[in-house]
C-alpha cells in the first residue's frame, strides 16, 4: 500500500530488492523502471517487472496481484465514503494534506534513482533539465521522452 500510486513504492522495493536480498542489480532495477515508464500502461507495470527478474511469471503474477488487490479494494471502499461526505471540513483537509506527501514521496523515489548516474554528468544534466522543464513549462512529457530516446541514440547520455 502506499499513497501517491505504486511508483511511490520505488525506494522501499529498492531496499529490499536491490540491498537487502541482491535479487537485482542497481542497473536492472533502475532499467526495469525505465523500460515500464517508457512502455504505454499504467505506471504499476514496473512492479510485473520486479516480480519477472525475481521469480519469473509466478513472481510477476504474485507481485501484480499483491500490489493492485488491496489498494483497489481500499481505492473503491474510500471514494465510496468519501463521495458521500466530500463536504466536511476534515475530509477536505486531508486531501489538501495529502498533496506535499505525495510530493515528497515522488522526491525520494528519483532520489533513488539517481545513484546509478554517478559520474556521469550528462546524464545528471539532462535529468535536472527535464525535471525544471517539467516544473515550468507545460512541455508534454512524450516529447521529453523522444528527446531522451534520441540523446541515448546517439550516446550523448
């Protein structure tokens, strides 16, 4: 479970994936996220990645029923009730505090996934050139995908 969607989760399955148990390297998970992002689907779908390198179909199966069965039942009993009671002041206040959490929680997981472009400038460049693009402009973000795909092409980054 987590709040800010599953990609929230990309610092926890880190430490537990990558430094607890070893079953991925830094460049493999790193490069699971990166080919689910860049995949048409749901964000989640780094998750099926995570399982297939840890235990194959079975592990992609396990992992994608682990992550969507709970958080889905809880998803559809929450906005249920807060339909109902989308007017009170406490219902509204937590979802105005629940903005800089989310916030925060996209933070730490491009926190963690920085460590493998170390010594690498470019590619640290490039990363804090798309991050204020995105911040502001309303650039759309295919087109910032494009431009990474092109500068990996041509082995600027």
């Amino acid at each position: 479970m987590s709040i800010g969607g599953a990609i929230t989760l990309v610092p926890d399955m880190h430490r537990r994936l990558v430094q607890d148990s070893a079953l991925l390297s830094d460049a493999d998970f790193t490069g699971a996220i990166a080919l689910a992002q860049a995949a048409p689907g749901p964000n989640v779908l780094f998750v099926a990645l995570m399982g297939w390198y840890a235990g194959g179909l079975g592990g992609a199966t396990v992992s994608m029923v682990g992550i969507m069965l709970p958080s889905t039942t809880l998803a559809l009993a929450v906005s249920r009730w807060v339909s109902v009671r989308r007017h009170w002041l406490g219902v509204r206040a937590f979802q105005a505090g629940m903005t800089p959490v989310t916030v925060g929680l996209l933070l730490a997981t491009g926190w963690h996934l920085m460590p493998p472009l170390d010594g690498q400038p470019r590619a640290w460049a490039l990363a804090v050139a798309v991050a204020l693009l995105v911040w502001r402009t309303r650039i759309r973000l295919i087109w910032l995908v494009l431009a990474g795909a092109v500068l990996g092409a041509l082995g600027v980054v």
